[in-house]
C-alpha cells in the first residue's frame, strides 16, 4: 500500500469540500423515476478522497456504489438526478459546470475504469486507434496521440506495444484488455481514477498484475483513487480508507485496516464473516451469512435501514435511524450509524440464508469421495486434447487431458487465463469436439464429442453454470418464464413430453429463486433489466431447476458479492449432500476453490501439471506454477519470475520458460515425469519432491495460512 507521507487522517464526516479533495462528495442524494415516482437509491452520502489517496467502496449488488461513481462523473441515467448536496472533483463544482466545462473536466481531471474491458473498448477499431482518441480528446495532435500511445502502453507495463496497438480488441487477453482500459483513462493524467470492479473474472495472477500496476501508476503521477469491488482482499491491500454502503446509505468509514480489523458497523462485520477463511472447507460447516435482502430502491423506514436483517436489532433501531457516530481509532477517526456500534464485534454468527443451510454437524454424511470404498466415476476424460486453427497458425488448448469426477464430489479447476480450463468445460458439454484419440464417457459409457448427437436424459445429466449469465439467459424473457422452460425440459427428458402444467411448478419456481437470494419481486423481471449479480443466481437457479447429475460451474462466483457468495457456496454444498450431485468447479479464487473442491486439478498452457486431494494440492509439495498461483493470492502482487503465459513448441516443461526453480537444459529439453506425492497427489515436474518441500519451505511463511 502506497500511502503519502503527508497523509493524516480524514474526517469521516464534513460540510464542505477542502482544497486538498480529489473527490468530495457532501450530503449527496440522487433519485430513480421508476413507474411514475421517484426513489432514492443514494441518501445522505458524504465521503472526501484525498489527492494521492486510494479510497475503497464496499457494499453488496444494488447498494449504490456504481451509482456513487456515476453520480460523480454526472453519467446518471436520464431517469436520475441529484436531488440534493454537493459535488466536486479537483476543486470544480460538477453540479454547476455546463457541457463544455464537464466535458474539459471529463477529458483532464477524472477517468473511470468499468468492470468489463471488453464492453469498453470498440471491437470495429484497432487498439491504435482507440488510445489515439484518447489523446486527441486530452488536446494531442494525431501525430503526437500515435507516439504517446505507444509510451501509454510501455508504461502500463505491456511488452509489445506494437503488436498490441495493431490488433483489435478480440486479439488480446481479458487482462491485456483491461490494460488497454487502464492505459486509455490515464491519456489524461487525470487527478481522480474511478476503477469499478477492475478485476472481476480476472485469474490470480493477472489480477495481481493489474492491482500491482495501478499502485505502482498511482504513486508515480500522485492521482487519487476510488477503488469500487466487492472483492474485500482488493480492498485490503490497495486502500488506505474504506467506506462500506448499505442501501444508499454510508453506513461505516474509516482506516482500511480499523474498518477491517474493528469494524463497528453489523452490516461490516457480516460482509467480512462471509469470506471463506483460509483452511477451511464444506466438511467444517457452511459459512455464515447475512440474512433477509436489501430493501427495495427508495424504501422509507422509520428506524435503521439495516434492522430487519442484523441480529443486534431491537425497539431501538426500528424507530430511530442511527446518528453517524464518530470514535478514534488506531489509523485515525472511524465513522458508524450503529446505535450499538461498541459491540458490533459480538454479533452471534449464524447462517440464516433461505434453505436452512446451518453449520453441518460431524454426524453429517460426508460427500461420496470421502466415504469407504471405491469412489464412482460419473464423468471422465480420457486423453483429450483440442488444437484451434491449421497449420503454422494452429494452437493447442489442450494437450493430452485426463481427469475423472466423482460422484457426489467438487473437482476444482484452477490456473490462468488460457491455460484450458474453459475449452476443457466446453469440450465436456459437447460445444468443442477433441482432436481424434481422446474421448469423453459419462458413467463409464462414451459420450457424442456434439451436444446435439447426446440423448436428452444425457444432456440433462450434464448442465453448466457460465461465468457471464448473458451466455445462458434469454433478455427478453422474465425470470418466473426461464425457469419454467427450465423445468419443462426436465419433464420432456423424463419423458412426459406432452405433460400439462405441473400444479406445484409455481412453489418449485419460488422456491429455486429463493434458495439463490432472488427476491419474489423479480419473478416478473425481464433478464435484461437484472444487475450481473441478479442475473447470476436465476442462471443457477435454471441449471438446478433440470435437476442435473453434474453440473460444470465455470467462474459461477467471479460477479457477486461476498454475501451473495457464501450463499450460492452453501447451497452448492447443500445440494451436494442431498441429492449427490458432482461438480466440475471452475474459478480463480483459490479461497473458494479450497472451500467447496475435494480434489483439485491444476491446469497450465492446456497439460495438467498437478493433481491431488484439496488438502494435499494447498498444504504442498506444490508444482513451481501451483506455488506461483498461491503466491499471487498471499502476497497480492505477482511474483518476481512471473511472466506472460506462452505455448510451449520445445519438448521439455511447459512451464520451464518462466519456471523459478528451473534446472536448465533438462526443463528445456525433456518432458518431466508424474511424481507421485502419495495420497493420490501428483506433480509434473523433474525436481525431487524431497527438493522441492526443501525449496518451498523457505516461501511457505509467505503462502496463506492453511
């Protein structure tokens, strides 16, 4: 964390702006004209960026973050306005400037960074093209803009600018892209970077280079920062304050790590008692969560906004809103609307989600794969591989994959982005078919490499769960119809292809969406008028609606926040216990991985390079690109020898060219063999796993705690 030395501590509360604000928001209220009246979706909102500093925003889906950042920038949506208080960035009163004046301010002081690059970027125009109008719009002439591209994009750290600069959009990584992003909003060496959610489906260790370069950017030009995300650990490790929103409302405020540390706000401390701890997994119990779900937008209480869902509520905080309460605390003032924000720390845990998913007893019957006796094999591959294009342009995605997935467990697929995880997902769907000599069998029998040439029943016994819902959600029909398909195509696989409406279809509908945290008031709601989180939990719910034998999870948590998370993990799990359901889960959090697999299979540039029980795969020895990914994740910067991703054409490791206990020639040249660490955990790699436990042992302080 890069914090100024002539920070002190801020205010959490205030009147006015101050010249040193790079952003200051006081007394901001801003209203949505929904069905003919207005709500508000940000009441009251007061918070100050210094210049130079990093200020992190935390909040469930629909609290009003996106809509804080929106508001600064005055990009509301034409239904909105700002009904009351102040705004100013750099010492400009946004609300008072006119077009031209916000359009200077927009293309000089304050860039933003959105959630998805790929929707920020124009996928009909070269990369050259687009940093060039960045420029151009900063005041540069075409020729200056060209010349400055290419130092923008040396600058954020990207090794060929001028392959990049000629490719267009689809041509580059997701995390190549988000550079690009980054490299547009800093044309204008803005006072104020806005980043909302930067690093969502991003894998461990390119999100730890991006982080690592927007604080490194950040201390070199002196800008301040409002970090947006609902990826607490971001927040840890790259801001000095936080402010925590609930429903519009700043609710808590202070010192990154007194907020974290202490928190005096129960909506805070039940965000962070969401997160799965390091170590644990779904045999320990489920995790806690929050219970109840937001408020509906522009909804008046008499009392506090967040007593119907916190378990410190009484008389009290139903009939009197909270005043914000203001206390010294060890990195400087903490700010919290609490009438009881002193024992905040106490509140009972408890897991109160919809379902019943409570903490699972010893006495619980574990899953299939820990039981005596031989576990079935429901779903394997043998030997596949899956190779893109022809000839000089051909790209092996997968080389020689085998893996098998057991009844009634979690496989846990981990590694980069293009390392073949998601080929391997599709591949098994029947959407990619393998090169000859591989083949797919579920429960022992061959599968058609097509989905359309697979039986219904064998296409119901196999759904997916897509990182991005829009892949899987029709937008214009409403959720209570996409369910109903869903369960109609259950009843045609069963084979009551003519059956009449199922009387209890509509309870069998309600109660999906509940058990996902889909508010009964959506049942109506078209796909397209959800937010990503919203559209997330009805995918789930449509894939379990088919009640599948397997289901193949691929990033099914990369877009929600931390409570909505530990909601759809107890789920998985309790759905897992109860109906032996197997999952194939993809994902680049390792902390989830740890919390939900019972195996895990370790992917890079499209070969398995380690395999193993969960355990054994985190507690090590580790393959070096195993120890490389849990290094990303603990230390959250990518580490020394960490380098861009290659197919490897030598016959050696694939991993040797950027490998940091490589041996030389024998990497290079000879491919190694599969070391087996016993307990079923093995590891491509020639280094003896005696040298390897040896050489790791000096880094394990550094790994997390397991």
């Amino acid at each position: 964390m890069n914090r100024p030395a002539s920070a002190r501590p801020a205010l959490a509360t205030f009147s006015a702006p101050r010249e040193d604000d790079a952003l200051a928001l006081v007394g901001l209220t801003v209203a949505y004209r929904m069905r003919g009246r207005e709500r508000d979706v940000l009441t009251d909102v007061s918070l100050r960026i210094r210049r130079g500093e990093a200020y992190g925003l935390v909040g469930e889906s629909g609290c009003g973050k996106s809509t804080v950042a929106l508001a600064a920038l005055r990009y509301l949506a034409r239904n909105a306005r700002v009904k009351a208080g102040r705004i100013a960035i750099a010492g400009e009163d946004v609300l008072a400037l006119d077009a031209d004046g916000l359009r200077t301010l927009r293309a000089n002081a304050v860039s933003m960074v959105y959630q998805d690059p790929a929707g920020a970027l124009n996928p009909t125009l070269t990369i050259a093209r687009q940093l060039s109008e960045a420029f151009e719009a900063a005041g540069a002439d075409a020729s200056v803009a060209r010349s400055r591209s290419h130092a923008m994009l040396e600058r954020v750290r990207i090794a060929d600018p001028g392959r990049v600069l000629a490719s267009y959009p689809h041509q580059l990584s997701g995390g190549m892209q988000q550079r690009v992003v980054i490299a547009m909003a800093l044309a204008s060496n803005p006072a104020l970077l806005i980043l909302d959610e930067p690093t969502t489906g991003l894998d461990a260790t390119v999100e730890a280079e991006v982080l690592d370069l927007i604080a490194k950017l950040r201390a070199e030009l002196g800008m301040a920062v409002l970090l947006i995300s609902h990826d607490l650990a971001v927040i840890g490790r790259m801001c000095e304050r936080v402010g925590v929103l609930y429903a519009g409302r700043l609710v808590e405020e202070g010192a990154t790590r007194d907020v974290f540390e202490h928190a005096r706000h129960p909506y805070t401390v039940g965000l962070l008692r969401c997160l799965p701890a390091h170590g644990r997994n779904k045999h320990a119990g489920a995790l806690d969560t929050i219970p109840g779900e937001l408020p509906a937008p522009g909804a008046s209480t008499a009392g506090c906004i967040y007593a119907p869902r916190c378990r410190l509520a009484d008389a009290r905080c139903r009939e009197h809103a909270p005043p914000p309460h203001r206390m010294t605390s060890a990195h400087g003032e903490q700010m919290s609307r609490c009438h009881y924000h002193e024992r905040a720390m106490e509140l009972p845990f408890g897991n109160l989600i919809a379902g019943g998913d409570g903490p699972q007893s010893a006495s619980e019957t574990p899953s299939t794969s820990t039981r005596e006796g031989a576990p079935r094999v429901v779903l394997r591959a043998r030997d596949v591989s899956r190779t893109f294009g022809h000839g000089a342009n051909a790209v092996r995605a997968l080389d020689g994959v085998s893996i098998e997935l057991h009844a009634g467990e979690t496989l846990g697929l981990v590694g980069e982005s293009g390392s073949g995880k998601t080929t391997l997902a599709r591949l098994l769907l029947g959407l990619h078919a393998p090169d000859s000599g591989g083949a797919v069998e579920l429960d022992g029998k061959p599968l058609h490499a097509h989905v359309a040439r697979r039986r219904a029943e064998e296409r119901a016994a196999l759904r997916v769960v897509f990182q991005h819902p829009d892949a899987s959600l029709n937008r214009a029909l409403p959720v209570k119809r996409l369910i109903s398909r869903a369960l109609a195509r259950r009843r045609e696989a069963a084979g009551a292809v003519h059956a009449e409406h199922d009387a209890t279809e509509d309870s069998r509908v309600a109660g999906l969406l509940e058990a996902v945290r889909v508010p009964a008031r959506y049942l109506a709601a078209r796909a397209r008028q959800l937010s990503g989180g919203l559209k997330q939990r009805v995918a789930i719910a449509q894939a379990f609606a088919g009640e599948p034998r397997i289901v193949i999870c691929d990033e099914p948590t990369s877009a929600l926040d931390v409570s909505v998370q530990a909601a759809i993990l107890n789920l998985l799990a309790r759905l897992q216990r109860e109906r032996d359901v197997s999952y194939l889960f993809i994902s680049h959090d390792l902390d989830v991985v740890r919390y939900l697999a019972d195996r895990i299979v370790v992917l890079y540039a499209g070969r398995v390079v380690e395999s193993g029980p969960a355990g054994a795969v985190f507690d090590g020895p580790w393959h070096p690109y195993t120890e490389t990914l849990l290094a990303a994740r603990a230390l959250g910067a990518p580490p020394a020898n960490a380098a861009p991703r290659t197919r490897n054409a030598q016959q050696g490791c694939v991993f040797s060219a950027h490998c940091p206990r490589r041996l030389g020639a024998l990497c290079d040249e000879t491919a190694p063999p599969l070391a087996d660490a016993g307990g079923d955990h093995r590891i491509l790699c020639h280094i003896p796993l005696d040298e390897l436990r040896a050489q790791q042992s000096a880094a394990k302080d550094t790994l997390p705690a397991t």
